[in-house]
C-alpha cells in the first residue's frame, strides 16, 4: 500500500468520524501548538524550578543533571553549553567507564538501567556537595535508575527538580521496588507535556509516530535557564554563563568561569 492509500485509510476513525492524515505539516502545527500552550501553562511551575536553580547558585552549588536514553538530550541541552551555566554537571551511565573503572562492555547490557545499585554509584562518582541540586530527567519516569537517583538525592538531603510527562507517568506502573516514580520525589515537576508513549501522530492500524518530549522538554529547560538568570539579576547576582567557545576569547572566557567549581563539573565527552 502507498504512503496515500495507508493516509486516506487513516482518515476515517472507528466511529467513522474524519481525521487527518499523518505528514510533516500536521506534525509542525500540532507540535507547535502544544509549545504554545506549554509556554503558557508552564509558568508557575518554570518559575518555582528557577527558584531551586538559582538558590543553588547563590549557595555556590552545581546542578546535578541526569537521564539516561533520549533524556540526554536534555541534559546536555542544561549542562555545559554556550548560553546556559557554568555550574551544571553531566551525570550519565558511561560513568561507569569513564570514572568508575568498569569496563566499556558494562554498558553493553540492555538492562542495566533496572540493575540496583547503580545510581548509588554515579552519585558517588559525582560527590556532590549537601548545596548541589539535582534535576532528573524521564519521560515516563518509572525506571529504576532514575527513580533510585531521585530516592538517594533526596535521602541525601538535595532539592530535586524532575522533568517528565504526567500523562505517561500517571498510566504506568511503579517498578521501583519502593513504588515511587519520578513525580513522586520531586521538589518541583515540570511537566512536559508529551502524550503516554510520547508519539504525537497515530498511525494507521496502531502505533504513533514523531516524539515530542525532546522538543517540549528543551522548551522547559531553557524557560527555567531564562527565568533563573532573570532571579539571580534581580537579586543583585551575575549569572555565570559559558560563551560560545567558538567566538574569539569564548574559549579562555569559560575556563576562567570554570576555577570556581574545579574539580565538580565534568565536561568530558561520552
């Protein structure tokens, strides 16, 4: 069947009701429309994380940031690039190798985000101090790992920012031996607005298509990036940014900003 046959198939629901069929543009306008409203509803809730990043700042802290699979990408998106802060730390399972002295093969085990123990470790590769926020970043927020961080951070006595989706999080299990899930522990939620299963578009006979926690997710980071920097001038602080390196001076620029939290920021690839 044709890419058109399978579309004008999917224009008609069970109850025979018209629907439009699957293509870029569906999926520009629709995503778009859930930026749109996110920006909106978002701003309390933007406003309260910048409140925990901004305090951690002020404390001399560094934020903590972790998620594992696509979460990453947010996490890179808060941690050590041009524009955000310099006290932002990267915390990732190649961890494990970078740092911990495992193996590189460790990380080829497709279960080992559900292994025990294995935030404890990262956590403790990591040091962190007592002022140190954590922000941890799941879609579905029920993985054990991503839960066992929330659950030892806030043992540890850190504040927690999550950022996760309550419609997916809300209609799946807890797998966690404790029962939490992500939303549970956090200080505060951000909540990205994504879809259970995150696929905005569905498809012929089942299945969607087209994640959209990336796009929602980079949105909320970089309104609580703005609104943090927008508290700390208020206050009276400097927001310590990077440049980008790319920029001639960028590069000595960041260095310079980076003495002040030698040793507990990490910006090594992997």
């Amino acid at each position: 069947m044709s890419v058109e046959s399978a579309n004008e198939s999917a224009n008609e629901s069970a109850n025979g009701a018209v629907t439009e069929p699957v293509s870029a543009d569906r999926f520009a306008r629709e995503s778009l429309g859930v930026l749109n409203r996110l920006a909106e509803s978002a701003r309390a809730d933007v406003s309260a994380a910048a409140g925990l990043i901004a305090d951690c700042v002020r404390a001399d802290g560094v934020v903590q940031a972790f998620g594992t699979g696509h979460s990453q990408a947010l996490v890179l998106e808060l941690a050590g690039r041009a524009g955000g802060l310099v006290p932002t730390n990267r915390l990732s399972m190649a961890d494990l190798v970078l740092y911990g002295g495992d193996h590189p093969s460790a990380l080829d085990d497709p279960l080992l985000e559900r292994e025990p123990g294995i935030a404890v470790r990262l956590y403790e590769l990591a040091a962190p101090r007592p002022q140190d926020l954590f922000v941890v970043i799941s879609n579905s927020g029920v993985n054990n790992v991503v839960v066992e961080m929330a659950l030892h951070a806030k043992e540890r006595g850190h504040r927690l920012l999550a950022v996760t989706s309550l419609a997916h999080t809300g209609t799946v299990p807890a797998v966690h031996p404790s029962g939490r899930k992500l939303a549970d522990l956090a200080d505060v939620v951000l909540d990205n607005a994504a879809p259970r299963g995150d696929a905005l578009l569905e498809l012929p006979g089942g299945g969607a298509v087209c994640a959209l926690s990336t796009l929602t997710g980079v949105l909320l980071v970089q309104m609580a990036v703005a609104e943090t920097a927008a508290q700390l001038l208020a206050s009276g602080d400097r927001p310590p940014v990077y440049v980008s390196a790319n920029v001639p001076g960028g590069f000595e620029s960041n260095l310079e900003l980076e003495k002040r939290y030698a040793g507990r920021i990490r910006r090594t690839a992997g």
